[in-house]
C-alpha cells in the first residue's frame, strides 16, 4: 500500500468515526479498538493509528497509557469553555455581519428557526439552529473567524447528542426571534446580548450510559 492511499484511508476512518463520536454513538470513554476497526474498513493497522492520531488532534479522542485510545470525555468546564468562546466569536461576527444582512436573510433565518422549532428529534433541532446562527453570521465575510465557530457548533452538537438522543421536545426558540427583532430595528448591540446571553444556555440532565450507570450531561441548548 503506497503512503499516499494510507493517508487516504486515515482520512476516511477518521471522518466516520468522528461522525459517530458528534453523533453520540460512540459514548465518552468508550475504548476505540484497532482490530475492530481495521477489519471493518478492511485495511492494516497502519492507516487506523494515523485515524486515530487526527482523532486526537481534533480533541474527540485519547491514548491513554495501558488503557489504549479512548473517546475524549468532557465536563461541565469543556462545556463552559465552548459557550464562552462561542459568545466572544459569533458576537464579533454578528456586528461585522449586520450591516449586510437583508430581509431576505433575515426572513430565511425566521423560517428556519420555525421549522426548528417543530423538531420532534435533537438531530433535526441541532441543523436547524446552526443553520440559523450560520445564516446571520456569514455574511460578516470572515472566513477564518467563521471557521473557527463552525468547530465550536460541531463540539457543541456533541455534548447534544451525548446526552439529548433522546426524550427530545419540540420548544419555540424566543432568543433566535428576539435577536432576529432586533436586527430589523436595526438594534445591532441588543441583537448581540441577546445572542451572547443565548449561546450560553447550559441544560444539564442524567443519563443512561451503554453499560447501565448514570452520568451527568451538560450541553449548550443554543
């Protein structure tokens, strides 16, 4: 196997399961094993330590010594810390972006929020409310800051999914109906409160691990 198709197939391994780790079916702590994983995608080990390394890397994983690579578990500090950082990031992004926003955007990001708000699943809530976080910032034209929140809306989606699979409520998102108010009145600081205040919501629940224990879920429900 030449070096160039290994790192192909690093690349493919490591977008699959990191899909499953945001997804949540793979749990916090789980151990991801090499023999396992090899055989399903059918190649060498070789390729599956280089997924894993990218894992790493992108703080979904961790190799613990005698203990081998486990999913990276997280606590209510990770999850302030992403909340904090999203607040700081999308409110810059917000004031940049304001003064392009259209009512054609700004109407989009209303029905969107709408839709979201008759999700009977997280799954379908969770796209939702990025699509309307995304719509209103990306026209700040800041594609590096943009970037940058995007890898925070994906850790966010895994503390979700990581305790919100299930039990799932349809709700009304007023903070996306305030915020969206205040940019047609052309209140661009209280639409950026009332933003900043939103994106640090944190829900908190007990759940059901695979194995039958109970953990605390924190996640940002914004």
């Amino acid at each position: 196997m030449t070096e160039q198709k290994r790192d192909t197939i690093a690349v493919r391994i490591s977008q699959v399961l990191a899909e499953r780790i945001v997804a949540g079916e793979i749990e916090p702590g789980a151990r991801l094993r090499q023999d396992h994983i090899a055989a399903e995608f059918g190649t060498s080990h070789v390729p599956v330590r280089e997924a894993f390394r990218r894992l790493e890397a992108q703080g979904l994983a961790v190799n613990e010594p005698r203990r081998g690579v486990r999913v990276a578990a997280f606590d209510l500090n990770e999850v302030k810390e992403v909340a904090e950082m999203r607040a700081a990031l999308e409110v810059l992004a917000l004031r940049h972006a304001a003064p392009h926003l259209t009512p054609a955007i700004l109407d989009e990001a209303e029905a969107i929020t709408r839709a979201g708000d008759k999700s009977h699943d997280v799954q379908s809530w969770e796209a939702a409310n990025r699509r309307f976080h995304s719509l209103i910032l990306k026209p700040c034209a800041m594609p590096r800051l943009l970037r940058t929140i995007d890898d925070l809306h994906q850790a966010s989606a895994r503390f979700l999914f990581a305790g919100w699979r299930s039990e799932w409520e349809a709700r009304t998102d007023h903070d996306h109906l305030a915020i969206l108010a205040a940019l047609r009145r052309g209140q661009t600081d209280q639409a950026c409160q009332v933003l900043a205040q939103h994106v640090q919501w944190i829900g908190h629940k007990p759940v059901k691990t695979a194995r039958g224990a109970t953990r605390n879920a924190f996640a940002i429900i914004g």
